[in-house]
RNA sequence: GCCCCCAUCGACUAGCGGCCUAGGUCACCACUCUUUCAAGGUGGUAGCGCCGGUUCGAUUCCGGCUGGGGGCGCCA
C-alpha cells in the first residue's frame, strides 16, 4: 500500500508552492488508490501558530484535497502534529546515543560561531568537536549548566539518492557534518522529526520540493542508522516567481489564501497548479480532477522549475467561470456581493435577475469578483456616474435625446428587447443619428458604465419603470 | 567557500537519434465578428544557451563552459 505525506510547518498561510506539493502528493496518492496524509510539523516552536495550522487544513480543503490520516481525523499511526509526539523522537534519540551513533554536543553558539572560522574548513559549519570528549570536559560543561544538543555522528561514506524524478544522485563522503537531530529544549530538529514520522507512518514515497534534495542524504543515514531502508523520494522542481527567485510577496498573492479571497475558483487552481511541472501527453490543458488522478505519474514530472504565472491562471480561470451555470456563481458569488454593501435579503430577493445578468455576462467574468462590479449596478438603488464622464454628455442635444427616449420607452410595448431595440434604432433613423452617438450615451445614463452587456437586454432586465427612473435622474445630473 | 539540481518561444510545456521546415497552451500582434467591454473565429511573430566530442545523422547521448535554482541552522 502506497502511503505518501504532505508536511506543512503552521507558520504561515498555505503557499501556492506547498499547495503544488501537497497536490502532488495527493494526485499521486489516488492514482494509485494509496493514502495521503496530513501531518503538521510544528516543531519550531517559536513561530508555530494553532490559527496557521487551521488556516491551512481550511484551504487544503477548499482547494479540493482530502485525507486519509491527520491531525483533524486521526489515524492509525497519529498523532499528527509533531509536538505530540516528542516521546517517540526522544526515544530514538536515545537509541542512537547508546549505540553511539549519536553524541551530546555541549558548545555555545558563539564558541561554534568562532571555531568554524577559525578552521576555514572546506565544510561550511560543525567541525564535530563535541564527538571525543573526555569525561572531565563533559563534567565541567555540566557545572557550568549547559544544556547539550544531540548531534548525529555521520559515518564517512557516500550516500546516493535514488530519486523517482532525477534519477541517482551522489553526495560524496565528507561533504557533511555532525548535524544536530534534538535540540537543547528536547526538541527534535526537522532533520529527525521527518525520519522517525515518516519511519513511523510508514511512508512509502516521500514527495517534496527539491529544496529537500540536498538534505536528503542526512535523512537516509538516519534510516540506516536505525536499522531502515529509506522510502522512495521524488524531489520535484520548484516555483518561481516572474523574475526566477522563489515565489515572495513580491510577486502578488502567494497564498492560495488570497486567491480565493480574489474571487478565484478551486477547480481552476488545482488546474493550474497540477499542470506546472507536471503535463500529459496530449496538449491537453483542461482537466478535471477525475481525469487528472486518473493521468498523473511522477515520471510526466518536469526536472526544470517552473514559474507561477498569475496570466495564465487567470485565462484557465475565465475557462472554469463558463463552465459553471449562473445560479452556481450566484451563490459562489454571494459573500463577494455582501461584501461590497448588498444585503441578504437584498441578494434574494434579486435572485432571479442577477442570475438572468450573470447569464447574460458570463463570458465576460474573469472571477467571482468581478461579479459585484457587472451585476450589481442592475440592483443598486442609486446610480453612481463618474463626473468626469458625465462631463462628455452634458450638451443641448443629448438633452434632447434622452428626453424622446425616455417618452419612447414609456410607449413600447411588449417591454422586450427585440422590440425596444427596432423602436430606438428607428428612432435614430428618423433622427439622422449615429447609432453609436445614441447607444453609448444611453447605457451610462442606465447603468453609470461605460461597458457591459448587450444594451437591449439590459434595458429589457432592467424593466420599464426603472429605466424610466434612472433616465430622470441622469437628465437632473446632466443640468446640474 | 563547498555540495547538489536544472537548461526547448516572454511563460507553461511536447519531444525520449532520423517522423522537426521543432508541436500545443497562455501572453503578444494582425484581421474578423460587434451598439460598449469582453468572449469567439482566423492568421501571425517568437525557442532548442555556448563550445567541443560520439554518430552516416543531433533539440535528443557524453564532457566542459555559462546561466538559473537549491542546500550547507539548536528554521522547516
């Protein structure tokens, strides 16, 4: 049975790049109906956050991935969350000090801080000095009550990652150093805490950015030391932002957090994220998530990093926003319209004719939000105008214009749009008018808009009353 | 400083020695549709980092260089 992990540290909202692994992992894990696994490494007790931790299973979920084992649902081999687990960590620990393949290490930062630059040694960091001490030494740094950390004795041979993704790859003997696995607070360093859960969870394909590559061979000693063979790595590329450096705050929204704030849809991200570093055969770039568990492999992953591209989301994005039907984004779209002013009973009482606007400007919204911004002029009781626009349509002879129109508008019927469309357009024939001098004018004094959808529809939706209404304000405006 | 990974259009990628005159998608440009903004349709610009090998033949295999990314913490 296949059983792979996705280990978020609660330190911050879910990043876009560990939503690409834990989606990885996920897909992978499903494909090959295995487990996935939620475990939260929480062990840097410093900038762990419970809220972090609850943020990120909320948007673990929303994007559309589900576990099998976590800190939320148990499992067999829990817990999940690193700081219950300290007994385990420690017990191991242990097993390597007595069988000494691990030692105490009694220096102070600032005597490791000057013993490294004094060697100028070839390995940046621990010159392993605290691996043959004399019991006096050890003694006299216990009076002065130093607490020790416990550092990994490495053994001087070379270590070979056999990677699903890059292949073999070797890291020579003597290229690392004693490193530490507990420390001085008796809690284990990410280096063990990662071997002993993934040791005890029995993980059989550990699926992580290649950040973790060059850490690998430190893991894999462990698992000798203790007796294992490692499970599989795939180390899979990472993601970039725009200029080719990791994916910062620079580059926009990088938590999957702010996305779905900005009106971003999950099918769309997941989308998206499944097809960077990873692609199928076939030019295909829609996939469902059926399609896409049922097509990944490890092996369609790209060795090279690939950069987040928030253009290309948006186009994948504007693909999802069609597929869905009106009533589904009215209801996706409610908490955006709330959030602009539009009460609840508000919203359902225009149930109807915002679903019929979201109909008619489908293929125009890019995301939820913009849903408030097309659709919401249809509802408001009040007509802003942009005065700066207003300014253009402030002569004699739209005066006019809009004056016929109205009176027009008040005799048509039926009240619908093949029928409102024939009466203006003959009316800007008998007029010798330019259609477009008319039907430009007229949708801002109808909606204060510039753009949006047909305008004969819109007039028909809108309803003869408040057209009427809105025309004789907009006429009061223009002879302020 | 040492170690590791990577290298096809601006971006995501296909390619696994001859099917390549290098294909698809986004973006971009042009045209088209159109009452606006879009969306759509059609067409187009654009790429194998460089230098050596191997081979009858290299985008594809090997080496070097260059460039980019990552690691070397009592962070994960």
């Amino acid at each position: 049975m296949i059983r792979v992990r996705f280990a978020p540290s609660p330190t911050g909202f879910l990043h876009i790049g560990n939503a690409r692994t834990a989606l990885f992992n996920y897909l992978f894990a499903r494909k090959n109906k295995g487990i996935f696994i939620l475990r939260i490494e929480d062990t840097d007790t410093e900038r762990s956050k419970k809220e972090y931790e609850e943020s990120i299973i909320e948007d673990l979920k929303w994007l559309g991935l589900s576990w099998d084992e976590g800190p939320d649902i148990g499992g067999l081999f829990g817990s999940y969350r690193q700081t219950e687990r300290l007994h385990l960590y420690r017990e191991y620990a242990e097993k390597l000090l007595s069988e000494g393949k691990a030692y105490k290490c009694w220096c102070t930062k600032d005597e490791l801080e000057k013993r490294i630059t004094d060697a100028k040694q070839k390995v940046a960091g621990y010159d392993n000095y605290c691996r043959n001490l004399t019991e006096s030494q050890i003694s006299r740094f216990k009076e002065e009550g130093r607490k020790p950390v416990i550092r990994f004795k490495v053994p001087e041979k070379d270590v070979v990652v056999n990677d699903i993704i890059r292949g073999s790859v070797i890291f020579e003997a003597g290229s690392l150093n004693d490193f530490v696995i507990m420390k001085s607070n008796n809690i284990p360093t990410f280096h063990f805490a990662v071997v002993i859960d993934d040791l005890t969870m029995k993980i059989t394909h550990v699926i992580r950015g290649e950040d973790h590559l060059s850490n690998t061979p430190k893991h894999i000693l462990i698992f000798e030391s203790l007796g294992y063979t490692a499970p599989y790595f795939a180390h899979m590329s990472m993601t970039l932002g725009k200029d080719r450096t990791r994916l910062s705050k620079r580059h926009g929204a990088t938590s999957v957090r702010q996305y779905r704030e900005n009106g971003y849809l999950a099918e769309a991200m997941f989308n998206y994220l499944a097809l960077l570093g990873w692609s199928s055969k076939d030019n295909q770039e829609i996939f469902s998530k059926d399609e896409l568990i049922e097509q990944f492999s490890l092996q369609g992953c790209n060795k090279s990093n690939a950069i987040f591209d928030p253009v290309k989301l948006l186009w994948m994005h504007s693909q999802y926003m069609k597929m869905k039907s009106a009533s589904e984004i009215f209801t996706l779209a409610i908490p955006f319209l709330k959030n602009v002013g539009f009460s609840d009973e508000k919203l359902q009482q225009n149930k109807e004719i915002i679903e019929k606007v979201i109909e008619m400007e489908k293929e125009k919204l890019k995301t939820l939000l913009d849903v408030p911004e097309r659709t919401g002029y249809f509802i408001t009781e009040n007509v802003l105008w942009d005065p700066e626009i207003i300014k253009k349509f402030k002569s004699p002879n739209n005066k006019k214009i809009f004056s016929e129109i109205e009176q027009l508008l008040e005799i048509v019927e039926p009240f619908e749009k093949t029928k409102i469309e024939e009466n203006i357009r003959k009316y800007c024939q008998d007029r010798n008018l330019k259609t477009s001098d008319v039907f430009h004018p007229l949708r801002f004094a109808l909606t204060g808009q510039t753009k949006g959808a047909g305008l004969f529809e819109l007039i028909e939706l809108l309803g003869k009353q408040k057209s009427i209404k809105r025309i004789e304000t907009f006429l009061k405006e223009i002879e302020k």
